[in-house]
C-alpha cells in the first residue's frame, strides 16, 4: 500500500538503497492492532458522571468496543503463543513478581525466533493461567465501567495496560494537553513499573519524586513557561488519589 501511494518510481527503502548496505535481513510488514481504552479523571468528568452538561456513554461505547477488540487479539495471541513456548513471554505474574517468563524480545510469529526452551509444559502452564489472570483482570475493570459509568474506574487504564504489556504490546498515555493528566498518569505507570520489575517498596513515593524532580515538570516548562502542573484546587480534588500531583507542584494561574 505504501508503494501505490507513493507512486511510480519510488522505491521503499530496501537492503542496498537509501538504508545501506546493512545486516538488516529481511523486510517485513508488521500489522499493528491498536485499541483505545478512556477514563476522565478530572472535575468535568465529575459533572458528567452526576449527569450535568454530559453523560459517559461515549466513554462507554469506545471501552466496550476496545475491549472486544482487545479479546480477539488475545485469543490469537495465546493460539499462537501456545505453538511458541508462552513461558517466553513477557508476562509479570499476580503480585507485582517477575513470573517465569524471561524475555520480553519479541520474535518471529508472536515470540523469540530462535529462542530455546527453558522450561518445563508445566510453567507454560502457570504462564498461561497468569495471562488468564491478567485478561480477567482487565475486562472486569472495563464491564464494570461500563455498568457503572458514574464512577472514576481508573483500573480501566491500568489493567488494559498491564494487559497490553503481556503481550508484548506497549501503549501511549495521552490527555487533552499532553502535559498535566498525562504527566500524572505516566508517573504512576513508571513507579507501577519499578515495583512490580525492580523490586522498589513504595511505588506511591517513586510516583511522588518522578512529579516533583523528574523530567514531566520540563515538559510543563517547555509548553507553558512554568513549572507547576495546571491543576486548581477544584481539579486537584476531584483527581483520583493516585493521579495527584505533590504539594508545592501545581497552581491554578497555569496558562494552558
């Protein structure tokens, strides 16, 4: 598709042309099967959830239809993971502990190309039964959202992500701006990271160093010439708790 767009007499880039000659093997074309999961977390959505100026039914209909979306790609997944040792997958076991699998390179088909076998049919097994537990996991999350809408399921986002990761996918965490609920929700997710694969005790104090040092209070910099993230006392409260931003932080005077 790419080559009838781009017309006569252009190539794409192949071993020897604009790439170079390099060891880069064969060329293939990659499918990419994208879902969108959404969660309001802030006072609009508050408004929304209680019926004023809006519903969530939208919110609603695009989780619901991500989520059927989602359940087909896993069930390929596991069809072909099953012909390819699953316990090579990059899948974090219940409880925030690295699991049996080791890898997280994917590979030829779904995973490792010329990867060997480590272990024994029954921690494929365990492997297996810990996907089934993180698929359960997330379409609870996302069928209780949609039964009840007028709550902030912030698990909806969480646990489709967690999900995604198992499968050797990874997501994008955007909000309306890019900068403040974006900036809260890709802390938590760092510090989520660092318990569950680095063994760190407090991921609530990890999340809290990340929003007040890390490079997030650049990114506000860069967009709005301040280092406070936009958040008033009204959007502060009405954030879930683990979307908030430490004291000292942020300031409702933001330009935005």
């Amino acid at each position: 598709k790419e080559d009838e767009q781009k017309g006569e007499g252009e190539k794409s880039p192949t071993k020897g042309s604009e790439w170079g000659d390099s060891d880069m093997g064969v060329l293939a074309t990659v499918g990419v099967s994208a879902v969108l999961f959404t969660q309001g977390i802030n006072a609009q959505q508050t408004l929304a959830n209680n019926k004023i100026g809006g519903d969530s039914s939208v919110q609603v209909s695009i989780n619901r239809t991500s989520m059927h979306r989602l359940k087909s790609y896993y069930a390929c997944f596991k069809a072909a993971a099953g012909k390819e040792r699953l316990s090579r997958t990059s899948l974090v076991s219940p409880g925030g502990q690295k699991g049996s699998i080791a890898s997280q390179r994917p590979s030829s088909g779904m995973l490792g190309a010329g990867s060997k076998p480590t272990s024994s049919s029954s921690s494929t097994a365990s492997a297996a039964s810990a996907l089934d537990f993180l698929f359960n996991k997330a379409q609870a999350c996302v069928n209780s959202s949609c039964v009840y809408g007028n709550e902030k399921n912030v698990n909806v986002l969480l646990k489709t992500s967690d999900l995604c990761r198992a499968m050797n996918g990874t997501h994008a965490i955007l909000c309306k701006s890019g900068k403040d609920r974006t900036s809260m929700a890709v802390t938590l997710e760092q510090a989520r990271y660092l318990c569950s694969t680095h063994g760190v005790v407090s991921g609530k104090k990890s999340a809290e160093i990340m929003r007040r040092h890390g490079v997030r209070r650049h990114n506000v910099w860069s967009n709005t010439g301040q280092r406070n993230f936009a958040f008033n006392g009204i959007n502060y409260t009405s954030l879930p708790k683990c979307f908030r931003p430490p004291a000292g932080c942020y300031s409702g005077s933001v330009n935005t």
